[in-house]
C-alpha cells in the first residue's frame, strides 16, 4: 500500500491508497517540533491499526523543517518503503509556467496534477486552508501561477485579536446574508465575504484567459464551510492533494 502525506501549515493529512483506491485516511495536527522518532510513534500508531503493509510513500510539505524530519522518519521506519518528495528533481509531470519555479508549493504541484488529469484543462483550483489559494492551470496541464488570500480562520483570529468586542465564532452559515447579532455578522462576513472573494477572482481570472475553465474544483479542509455559497466552483473533491501525490508516485516509481 501507498502512505500519502501532506503536511500543511495547519494541518497534516494522511491517506493509504491500494491502487487507485482511498482505503484509510487521518488527520493531525501540524507540529514543526516533532522530531523523526516522535512522527514514527504517531504514524506507527495509525497504521498498526489497520494492519497496513507500506510499499511506498509519497510526501509533500509546505513546512520545510516537518517535511525533512517525516522524510527522515520514512527511511528509518520504513526502509523498505520507496519515498517520492515533491521537490527539486522529481519528475512531477507538470511545467511550471511562472516567474520562479521554485516559488510553487507542492501541494499546488500535486493539485495541478491531480485536477488537470481528473477534470482536463485548463481548469482552476481552490484550496480552502491556511490560506485561500486559487491556482490556474492551462489546456495542456502547465502551472500558470494564482492569487493567494487570507483563510478563513486566520482572518477570524485577526479580527478578534484586533478588536476588543469581536470573539472567535463558529465557522457556519448565518440564517442570512444581513446578521441580525454580532455573530451572525461576523458569520456572514467570513462565509458568503470568502464566497464572494472566490467568485470575483475565478471570473477575472476566466476573463483573462479567454475560455471558460472545464472545471473550477475545491479542497481544502474548510472547503464544505463555503463551497455551497460559491457560484463558480463545479467540483469538491476533498483529497486533491492525496491523488495527487498518489500519481505523482505512480510516475516516479
């Protein structure tokens, strides 16, 4: 089986796939302090409870110092699984089309890959986490680059770290756009504001290349808070990230 392992700023996310299919899946928080043998005991712990048997792992992450600490305890775990890291030199399958290769993450590498082969170009995705990342990919499967915005937990916590009479709230829909208490206004505000954000930028950016997407795709683990609010977005698919690095596995083994 295959361990799939995406470490975000947030959250880490873990999937085994047998073939092409999602068998098992977790998610944990993100510590950019544990070290190699604290990760083993973690993963070891989820593993050993469905009997998983590892021939391979594939890995992305957007915190450096996590993912060379998970890559380190790959190779003493799990010696005899085969490790793919998106990164520098690895046979991603996707040409990236901007000013600074070096600059695209590699959770938007293992988006591209996974959507262009799933929904066809060009098409957008959105992932819904830390931040609020839209990316474009062209008809032949190129990275063209995106906009980036605040997520939606960090702006709550900015707005209430810098506002004496705003709290923290839950991340729901309001029973309307025009909140009739201070909660359902700040629930508004997050919910159909993000909503609207989504929008206007997937239709300037259809606008600027000329054709409608064949897709306009969500993830992201605060994507169901939003994505029924969103007019744009034709496609949820939760594990985008997983899948992707699944095939980009595949391609380099």
């Amino acid at each position: 089986m295959l361990l799939c392992v995406d470490i975000g700023n947030t959250n880490t996310v873990l999937a085994v796939f047998e073939g092409e299919t999602l068998k098992h899946s977790w998610r944990i928080r993100t510590d950019p302090h544990a070290t190699a043998d604290e990760l083993g005991l973690t993963f070891r712990a989820l593993l050993s409870g469905d009997g998983v048997d590892l021939s391979g792992i594939a890995l992305s992450s957007t915190v450096p110092q996590q993912g060379a600490e998970v890559a380190k305890m790959a190779q003493r775990y799990y010696p005899h699984a085969t490790l793919v890291q998106i990164a520098p030199g690895v046979k991603t399958g996707v040409r990236l089309s901007i000013d600074n290769p070096r600059e695209a993450g590699p959770d938007r590498i293992a988006n591209t890959y996974a959507a262009f082969h799933l929904y066809g170009g060009p098409c957008i995705t959105v992932d819904f986490g830390t931040s609020t990342n839209i990316d474009v990919i062209s008809e032949s499967g190129d990275f063209l680059g995106g906009a980036f915005a605040p997520g939606i937990e960090i702006s709550i916590d900015a707005l209430a770290s810098r506002a004496a009479n705003l709290l923290k709230i839950p991340l729901v829909k309001p029973r309307s756009v025009i909140g009739k208490n201070t909660v359902e206004c700040l629930q508004s505000g997050m919910v159909y504001g993000t909503a609207a954000q989504v929008d206007g930028l997937v239709r300037r950016i259809t606008a600027e290349l000329g054709t409608d997407p064949t897709a306009v795709v969500a993830t992201g683990g605060l994507a169901p808070v939003v994505i029924e609010q969103c007019e744009t977005v034709t496609h949820y698919e939760p594990n985008l990230t997983l899948h992707g690095l699944r095939m980009i596995w595949d391609r380099n083994v």
